[in-house]
C-alpha cells in the first residue's frame, strides 16, 4: 500500500496536470470536446480533506 496511498498520490504534479491539459486539448483539438478543458478547475478543493475526516 506504501505505493499507492502515500501523501504524493494525494495531490498531481505540475507535469502530471500539463499531460492532462495536452490530452484534453488534443480532444478539443479534434471535435471530442466543445471546449478547452483545463483540468484544474475541475478538482476537488482539498478543503474537503478536512471535512471528510471529521
């Protein structure tokens, strides 16, 4: 489990959003998307964290 449930796996990298915005806009690019995603307005606020513990 140390591989998987470790505070690195909690939150993406720089690197790891930028893939994730290229794929999105090569989706975009090519008509599988109406508009340019960038995926981090569309995270969970890491506020919930605090919630979801209590």
């Amino acid at each position: 489990l140390g591989l998987y449930a470790n505070d690195d796996s909690i939150e993406l990298s720089e690197l790891q959003y930028q893939a994730l915005d290229k794929l999105y806009s090569l989706g975009f690019e090519y008509g599988f998307y109406d508009e340019l995603i960038k995926s981090q307005n569309y995270l969970i606020p890491s506020e919930y964290l605090e919630l979801r513990n209590s």
